[in-house]
C-alpha cells in the first residue's frame, strides 16, 4: 500500500491519511504500508518489488468532493495518461512508467482516487474527504481479498 499527498496540505493528503486510515482499521497480515509522501523517483524500487500494489491518492476525477474511485491494471494507465490526476513534482505515472520500462510491473495494481476540496494549508483533510476514508479502504480492503483468493482449478501448494 502507498499513500502518497503531502499532508500540510488539507486533502492533497488524502492518500496517505487514507492508507493509514486501512492500518487502523482492516486486519491485512503480510501486507506493507509505506507513506510515498509527495512521491519521488526512489519509490521506483518499492514498486518494482511489489507483486500487487494500491495507491492512495487525491486525484481531480471530475467529481463531487470526496468521491472515491477505483482504478485497477490497464484503467490505471488510462487514467495516468489523461494528465488529471497528479500534483506532486513527480507523479505516479512516472513510476509506473519506469516500472514498466523496466519490466517491473507488479502482477495486480490498483489506483483509489479522491476528489479532494481543499488544496490549500491544512494539517487534516476537509471533513468532506474524511468522511470518504472508509470507502477508501473498504476498496482496498476488497481488492487485498479478491487478489489473494486462488483462481479456481489452479493447484495451491502448501
């Protein structure tokens, strides 16, 4: 899991305040929360190293504040490609796309948006994106689930 805003900024945080609002909440064992803050090309390893990867971030979806919205694989991609999404220096697309450069994409990846409201100084997020942290990590928590399951009829070695 990566939450990634800078969390002086009321919702631009929402991403990590969304992820930590996951570990609080959901019991996920084996599963690494790392706070990507304002993104940089370090991340690109953590990335590489992953075999399924959500991201938490406040993302312009062109939606009411605090809506939540989940991209998963190539809608991910499709999404990046619009040029909506990031306000960080460097965005997530740009690890994605080193990621796949280097063949490095993780198996299963998923990207949950929120609508932010305010962008401007603020230690917490708006109430409006707060009330849109368990729908977050209910997503999340979903995809963990779902991802985990064995595909039917394939041999599971214990």
């Amino acid at each position: 899991m990566l939450g990634v805003g800078n969390i002086l900024l009321a919702d631009e945080g929402a991403g990590v305040h969304a992820m930590r609002y996951l570990k609080d909440h959901y019991d996920l064992p084996d599963t690494t929360y790392l706070d990507a803050g304002t993104l940089s090309f370090t991340l690109a390893a953590d990335i590489a190293a992953a075999d399924k990867l959500i991201v938490f971030d406040a993302a312009q979806i062109d939606a009411e504040p605090g809506t939540v919205r989940v991209f998963q694989d190539t809608e991910v991609g499709d999404f990046l490609k619009s040029g909506r999404c990031s306000v960080h220096e460097v965005g997530f697309a740009d690890l994605m796309d080193i990621a796949r450069l280097e063949g490095n994409l993780p198996e299963r990846y998923a990207l949950i948006g929120i609508q932010p409201e305010q962008l401007g100084w603020g230690d917490s997020p708006s109430e409006t994106v707060r009330r849109a942290m368990p729908k977050a990590a209910a997503n999340a928590a979903a995809l963990v689930h779902k991802w985990r399951r064995p595909i039917p009829g394939k041999v599971v070695n214990q």
